[in-house]
C-alpha cells in the first residue's frame, strides 16, 4: 500500500491447517484506481502439488528434476519431490547460487549435494512473477547415448586408421617389389649387352 506497483508478487509458500497437510503459494496483485492509487490488493492461493501429474509427464530421467525456486530462496515447487520438499531454503543450492549471479538465463554443470551425481541444468529467471525455473538432467544419462556414439566412432575410426595403414604398407611393399624388379630387369640387361659386346669383339 505505501510502495503500489501493478505487478505480480509470489509470495512464500506455508503450509495449510488442514488436512491433507500440504503448502500453498500465495499470488498477489495491487488494485489500483485511474490515478495510480493504492485501493486494495487481490490474492488467489496455488496448490503447487496440483502440477504434479503435468510436470510427471515431463520425462527428466531417473535423477533428473524440475525446480521452482523463489528469488529469497525457498523451494516452491520440486518433481519429483523426493528431495529439496516445499517450503525448504535453497540459499546453499548451487542452481539458485547460479541463477542469482546471470540474472537471466544459463546452464550449470554441478552436484545438487555433496557426493552425489552431477547433473546437467537449464534455468531460467523471470521478473513478473519473480520466480527462478530449472530443469535438472543427469549428466550421465545424458550424455550415455553420445558416450556409446563416441566409442563406436572411435573404434571406428581405428579400423579405419588400421586399415588404410595396412593399405598403405602394402603400397610400399609393391613399390619396393617393383623398383626391385626394374632395377632386376636393368641389371639383366646391361649384363646381356656387355656379354653381346664381348661375344661381337
């Protein structure tokens, strides 16, 4: 009321009194008059659990996950849930330490946490709502199929190199065999014109 801007606000999420427990995020917007003044504001509540089945159809993989992330650094939204619940601080996650330097968008190489496998991210940071957006997919899941590609190219290539070196070898060998039989052949024949000399003197 005393600083009104017609934007969107996400507020943090906290958790419901009633059952089944779970949390909501609350949105807000200020209702201003024609001259700008502050004449209420209106709020709606989202069930972030709600997207789950939309975001489930999302394929990221056995370790993979999609974030949202409050700019103070709250976890609003994680698929799977099985780590970094709602309403959890992601002030030490390296994804939202990552996104609050570009202040924009960029990808991040790294460990959730400590010990476990790295992951390759996407994130995102928007202003209206002020949220942070990631997608996490493992690196090696990832990058399996072009690691198998890489493999059979270089085996590949191998037989190639193998290949066009027994080749070349081989060129050599009937070069030599050739420049041999020449050098044969000129022997022979200078031997057989000094024998005709000799037999003609």
């Amino acid at each position: 009321a005393a600083d009104p801007k017609d934007r969107l606000i996400i507020s943090n999420p906290f958790p419901t009194v009633v059952e089944p427990k779970t949390f909501v995020i609350p949105f807000a917007r200020p209702l201003l008059d024609d001259n700008g003044a502050f004449q209420g504001i209106v709020v709606a509540a989202m069930i972030p659990s709600s997207m789950r089945s939309l975001f489930q159809t999302m394929d990221v993989g056995r370790r993979g996950a999609v974030w949202m992330f409050h700019p103070d650094g709250t976890v609003l939204f994680r698929e799977p849930p099985a780590r970094g619940p709602l309403g959890e601080s992601a002030v030490s996650n390296p994804i939202l330490a990552a996104a609050k330097r570009s202040n924009g968008t960029g990808t991040i190489d790294t460990s959730e946490r400590l010990g476990e496998p790295a992951t390759l991210t996407a994130f995102r940071s928007t202003a209206e709502p002020p949220i942070i957006v990631a997608v996490s997919l493992d690196r090696d899941e990832v990058l399996h199929d072009w690691r198998i590609q890489g493999a059979e190219s270089a085996v590949f290539f191998g037989v190639l190199a193998v290949m066009m070196a027994g080749t070349l070898v081989a060129l050599l060998r009937q070069t030599d065999q050739k420049n041999e039989v020449e050098r044969a052949l000129a022997r022979t024949q200078r031997e057989e014109a000094d024998r005709l000399r000799a037999a003609n003197d």
